[in-house]
C-alpha cells in the first residue's frame, strides 16, 4: 500500500484505503470513510465509526506488527536464524530512519487518527439520529484516537517518567489542514489520551457482552493502563480507581479449563474480554494472518518461537505452559499457540486488546508501587490471576519485580514485556539463543540507549521541516 504521510493525511480520499482491502468489503462497505465530505448524515457517521475499528485490525497496528514488533524487544521469543525476513530490526534493536515497518507504524495509526477526528469534527452537521445516538459515535471515535496516541507516544516518545513527561513524542492533530504540525511532548500526547477518554466515557454503553465496541468499561480499562504508564502517585491512584470499576463490572476470568489456544485464544468475545479487535473469517489475509509468523506447521512462515528458558520457567501445571505452548511439528521448536486457528483458518486472530486479567495486575503493581492495598492485596490480585492458570494462591509480600514477573506469564507473546520493563527502568535481559538470528544482546540494550525508541521515519522529517527533531541517536 502506497505510504501516506502526515503532510497528505488530512487531505487523503477514504476510497484509496479500501483498494487494499477487498475482503473487508463483504462485512463493512463504508468502513473507510475518511473524506471530509463523505459524512452527510447518521447512516454514514456509523459507517465512519466502523471504518475507526477497521484501522485497528490493520496489519501494521493490532491486525499483526505492532504488538508482534513489541514483543520482539522483549526475552520471551526468538527469530530463527533461517527466517522470512520479517520484522528482523525490531528483534536486533537495529531500525533506521528508512525502515518500512517504523514507517508502516506511523502512516497506520496516523491514518486511524483522521478517521476518528472526521467522525468527531463532522458529527455536527448531522441533523438525523438522537442526541444520544450521535454522542456514542464521538464517544467511539474518541476511544479509537486514543488508542492510537497512546500506542503512538510509547514507541516514539520516552516514558512519562523521564523527565516527566517533558521529552518529545509524537504530533497531536485533532483538525484538518494542518500539513506541518510540530512534535508534541509526552506530557501533552498522555493529557489528549486522558482527555479523550475521560469524555468517552459516559457516553459509551456499560455493555459487558459486546465485546468488540467500546463500552465504558473498555474506556476505564485503557485509562487505568494509561494511569500506570503514566507512573506517579496521583495517576498510580487513579489506575487503581479504574482498574477496580472494571473489576467489579461483572466480566469473569477463563478458567483454566478452557484456556487452551483451541478453545479461548481461537473464540473471540469470551467472558474475560472487554475489547477485542474482532477479524471475521471475511477478513482472512493468508499468509499474512497473525499467527503465520508464529506457525510454521499450517504453512506458515515459523519464524518467531518460543525462548525455551522461558517455557522451561513455567511451573509443570501452569495451563500457560500446557495450553498455548507447544512444539511446531516441522521446526520441532516451542511455538505459541495464542495465534494458531480461528474459524479452522489457520493463523486467524483477534486481538485481545484489553482482558479482566491484565486489570489485576495494574491494580496489583500501583498498590506495590504505593505500598497500599486499596481493592485487594497485591498477592490477592495475584492470586485471582494464578488460580484460573492451575497454580495456588500467591503467598508472601510481591515486589515489583514479581508483579511483573507474573504479569510477563500471563501476557507473554501479547507486547507487554519489552514496554512494561522500559518504564519502570529495567534492562531487559535478553540472552543469545541457539538456533536464532542474532538480538544483537551483548550489552543487554540499557535503559538509556538511543536503540530503546522508535526513529521518525524519514520521509515523514523531509515533508514536514517542523516535526525536527528526531529522536536522538537518528
């Protein structure tokens, strides 16, 4: 797909979007709305609604690259050395200002953006549809922008605690026509995110079932991990708050009876869930599937297996161990199989963007953090996790380091690793593996490397003078 950039976003025609995907079509016909004219009444502003989630299942944002690539920064997995070639600089800490999946990343979620904002900024010329109706809508888009600004700031931005947010991330661009927009700092990127979803919130459904929408809950989830990324102690208060609203929302965990990749990796809209990037069998890319690059024994490319050490550091009941890890049939080495088989497609995901489980540990590691136990003990929150993977109670006072140890069971292979290790100040140690493309680890990549952030994309600096300067080290 042609690269678009920030210089052209904002002018850019919705119907180029879809020339690239024919198989969204059948289920979603309007859902690329992004000429400012294309809105004219309620019917077309829910078209352009559904186009705002479109772009997250887009293979360069949940649709496959964007967590992929994050967890590729972190110990849990490997590249083979005998590989397709994908998404190989993220792994080996290595990206330049040329690269095509740092550039994919921007042009992806700064295409979301102008979705949201033309949803947002022409809602007002809708004359039909209630109040209420149209509120939802805003509220939806508002959700998805910040979705997008956030995930944007964390790669391209520093932490919020460096400097407190003083750093430099990426441009807020909530208008048309503004070509050459200027970098925003961390600090004012976190406060649109808050703000957003702070006034999504009570016009979005307090709907546990739909799973695939924004519901309130779903707001309060983001905003609870925002809170904790965010890091000091008024915020690590405020991601308790919403971490515990969603807690007692009635959402209920997987047992570990039904945890296997089979059953509720592969079954989209389970109990657990409280927003989930639904792609129907519709939405099927082959090769390109999510899980292509994990598998290899469905005819997929294998090349990102699971660290053995890490399986190995699994308890022998845990069902993360039994459930979603096992042995590829032609490469013989551990894969995942979080990713394997939805719809009996192989490779086919739906990514599970926000689950009840990851509520316990915002909660778990802010009251750490506090040395609070507001809502629960951190290990009673540990707990409510660990017995629904078949191990027992957390026993003892957790650290830091074993709420994110925990936490790293839980969501390996999903992106956390890498981002949660990176803002609280920890070097991920990532030890050369036989068998796998060199990670480039002899210095374990410190906290304070240059190689740690994601570099403007070149081609984005040379259109726009203004966004200068990039991210030191590039």
């Amino acid at each position: 797909m042609k690269k678009i950039y920030i210089i052209a976003l904002f002018l850019f025609i919705g119907s180029a979007f879809m020339s690239s995907c024919k198989k969204e079509l059948n289920q979603q016909p309007d859902g690329a709305l992004l000429d400012e004219t294309a809105i004219t009444d309620f019917q077309t502003l829910q078209a352009a609604t559904i186009g705002c989630y479109n772009s997250i299942i887009d293979l360069n944002w949940y649709g496959r690259n964007y967590p992929t690539m994050l967890e590729l920064r972190g110990s849990n997995m490997f590249i083979a050395s005998a590989n397709s070639n994908r998404l190989t600089a993220p792994y080996q800490y290595n990206f330049t200002v040329a690269n095509a999946d740092v550039a994919s990343t921007w042009n992806t979620l700064y295409k979301a953006i102008a979705r949201t904002n033309n949803v947002i900024n022409k809602s007002a010329i809708v004359t039909d549809g209630t109040p209420e109706e149209k509120a939802q809508l805003i509220a939806e888009a508002k959700f998805v922008r910040a979705l997008a600004y956030f995930d944007l700031t964390r790669v391209f931005g520093q932490p919020y605690t460096v400097n407190s947010g003083a750093s430099l991330s990426v441009p807020i661009v909530l208008t048309p026509g503004i070509t050459q927009p200027k970098r925003n700092t961390v600090a004012e990127v976190y406060a649109q995110v808050i703000k957003d979803l702070t006034e999504a919130k009570p016009n979005l459904p307090t709907d546990i079932v739909n799973k695939f929408r924004a519901s309130r809950f779903a707001a309060s989830a983001l905003l609870a991990r925002v809170y904790l990324y965010k890091g000091d102690a008024a915020s690590n208060a405020l991601a308790i708050a919403e971490a515990t609203t969603v807690i007692n929302a009635g959402y209920t965990m997987t047992t570990a009876s039904s945890y296997a990749g089979t059953i509720f990796w592969a079954n989209p809209g389970q109990n657990e869930e409280i927003f989930t990037a639904k792609i129907s069998q519709f939405q099927d890319l082959g090769s390109d599937n999510y899980g292509q690059l994990y598998v290899s024994e469905l005819g997929g490319y294998g090349d990102i297996r699971v660290n053995p050490a890490f399986r190995d550091s699994y308890a022998d009941n845990d069902v993360r161990k039994t459930q979603v890890i096992k042995k590829d049939a032609t490469t013989d080495d551990y894969i995942t199989t979080k990713f394997y088989r939805q719809d009996n497609i192989p490779g086919l995901y739906s990514p599970k963007i926000l689950r009840l489980s990851e509520m316990y540990f915002i909660r778990a590691e802010a009251n750490v953090k506090l040395n609070t136990a507001t809502g629960a003990t951190p290990a009673e929150d540990l707990s409510s996790v660990r017995t629904m993977r078949g191990l027992p109670a957390y026993t003892g006072t957790p650290a830091l380091a074993d709420v994110l140890t925990e936490k790293n069971f839980e969501f390996a292979f999903e992106g956390h690793q890498w981002q949660d290790n990176f803002r609280n100040g920890i070097v991920t140690v990532r030890p050369q593996i036989t068998g796998a493309l060199n990670n480039n680890s002899s210095s374990n990549i410190a906290i304070t490397d240059n190689k740690q952030l994601y570099p403007i994309p070149q081609r984005e600096v040379d259109a726009n003078p203004n966004i200068k300067p990039n991210n030191p080290g590039y």
